[in-house]
C-alpha cells in the first residue's frame, strides 16, 4: 500500500481507503463487516470513512465497535454531517455541534482526524458553518476539515473567509464514467491544498465487469437488492455497460482485474490522495487495496478513454 498526503495536513492516507455507505451498519452480516475491516488493516489501509447518516447513525457505531481495540493513531478517521437524522440537518452552529458529540459517541473517540460537510447548506450563512467548524477544530476535536460535492463558488466563498480553518479534503465523485470534477473542482482545490478523496471510484460495481448488458444483475450484488439498488442508477443502462466491457480486455492485457484498472485510473491524478472502496467481503478489499502503485501508461489510459467515449460523462 502507498500513501499520500491529504492536502495542507500532516494526514498520510492509504491510496485505498475503506467506506460504510450502504453497508456496515445495515447491508452487511456483521461477522463480514468486521472480517473486511481487519482485511483492511492486513493490506495496510489506514483510512476510515463514514458518515453519521449511514444507516442512521449505526455505521458509526458499527465502526466504534471494532475499531475499539486499535491503537487510536494507527488509523485515520473520517465522518460527515448534513443530511437529516432524526429530524436535524443542516451546518447551522447548533447541529455542527450537536452533530459532531453524537457522532464521537457513537465512534468511541474523542476526536476525529476529519469532519466533512456532506454537502453544501444554502440555509445557513457560509460564516456561521465555517466559524463552528474553525472552533471544534481549535478545542480540540477534530483535527481537519473537509467537504463533500460543493460547488466551486462555495469552495471559494469559505476560501476567502478571515480566521477560520482551511478545507484540506474534498470528497467529489469521480470515475472512469463520471469525470465532471475534472473542470472545476480539482484546479481549484489544488490551487489551495485541498486533496480529492473521491467516492465511487467504481461507478457503484459497474466499472467491475460483474454486470452484464441484458442481464439480471447477480444474485447477491448491489444492483440486486431492492434496497441498495437505486444507488446504480446511471450505470446500470445496457449502453453504459455495453462500453464498460470494452474494458476487460484491456484489464487483461495488464494481468489486473477491472477494478483494480479503475482504481489505478483514478489515482493516476496527482490531485487525488484516496480513492474510498466499499466492500461486502474481505477479498474485495484486498483486490482493491492491490490497485495502490499500479501506473497506467498513455497507451492504456488512450484505449480506457476510447472505450467508454460515447458514455463517460464528462
């Protein structure tokens, strides 16, 4: 495993970090959830990344449970706030504060290494967020700050605000099929020590091979539970697909497999600092975690591009 800094921070993160959305805490056998957690550790990932809303709050605690024996600084521990839980939401004062104890509850610390705004609150004055944020940064429990999904202008509004804390993270999705943070966002936050931890690195399992235009989705996979397959969306239309297997053979001219060849392209961005894989066994985690130090050469990423023209959304 490789690792980098994250931003203007002191922060050295795994180039694989391990998610909780949509499965620790809810979507998956607790016995599995924990095997994948102590996989991750196994194949050197250092980073945890979760938010207070994944299955209402339990992933949270699901990750305080096991992460209880470690060594505190032997990992790198990430959460977020905004979305509604249990009637709240929003980065107004009150509910960075009340969000933040809730959420050291539940993880069974006393301070995070980053808390992330899981979007951007239209409600709530930027000064107001940004002053809360600065001051459980200065009292000690949390260490850094990052965002999730913000648009640029609000990326410079809270860049240009005095005395407060700096953004060292953002956490934009960013695929093979999904290239939009490209434009904007990366010049911008690495203008300004802001890395990327991008989410869906795998286009939510279809960048993996496993589903096949014209097909059932797997039993057992993402796309076929009625309760997680929503999340596919975009990717699941046969066109999409389609391209996605134009992929394998490219895979298999590098002896790595589809996902590993997804990860690798994520990571060949200088911008990018980890790239966040959910995982429902401990194999999916090492495979993933192999990806770290794969080098794609212009020929590859050529044919990567060639493959997916029509479908990319860029």
């Amino acid at each position: 495993m490789q690792y980098r800094r994250l931003g203007s921070s002191e922060l050295q993160v795994s180039e694989i970090s391990l998610g909780s959305w949509l499965t620790y805490g809810g979507g998956v056998e607790r016995d599995r959830a924990e095997a994948c957690v102590a996989k991750a550790f196994e194949v050197g990932i250092n980073f945890i990344d979760t938010a207070n809303v994944y299955a209402r709050g339990a992933a949270e605690s699901f990750l305080g449970e096991v992460l209880a024996g470690r060594p505190r600084d032997s990992y790198v521990l990430a959460t977020k706030l905004y979305w509604p839980m249990n009637g709240d939401s929003g980065l107004s004062r009150e509910q960075v504060f009340k969000q933040l104890e809730l959420s050291l509850l539940r993880l069974k610390t006393d301070y995070l290494d980053l808390y992330q705004c899981h979007r951007y609150d239209f409600d709530t004055p930027l000064e107001e967020t940004m002053a809360a944020l600065t001051d459980v940064v200065r009292d000690g429990r949390v260490r850094y700050l990052g965002f999730s999904e913000w648009p640029p202008d609000r990326i410079e509004a809270a860049l240009a605000l005095p005395d407060v804390e700096k953004f060292v993270s953002s956490q934009p999705q960013y695929s093979i099929l999904w290239r939009e943070p490209e434009r904007e966002v990366f010049p911008l936050c690495a203008a300004n020590g802001i890395s990327q931890i991008v989410w869906s690195p795998l286009a939510q399992g279809a960048l993996t091979g496993k589903y096949k235009p014209g097909e059932a989705p797997p039993i057992g996979s993402r796309a076929a539970s009625p309760d997680m397959g929503w999340a596919m969306d975009r990717f699941r239309d046969d066109d999409v697909l389609e391209a996605v297997q134009g992929l394998q053979p490219i895979a298999d001219g590098l002896g790595i497999t589809m996902a590993q060849l997804a990860l690798a392209w994520v990571l060949r961005r200088h911008e990018v600092a980890s790239a966040i894989v959910g995982a429902s066994r401990p194999e999916q985690v090492a495979d993933n975690a192999a990806a770290s130090g794969i080098e794609l050469d212009e020929a590859t990423l050529r044919a990567i591009d060639d493959a997916v023209a029509e479908v990319a959304a860029v």
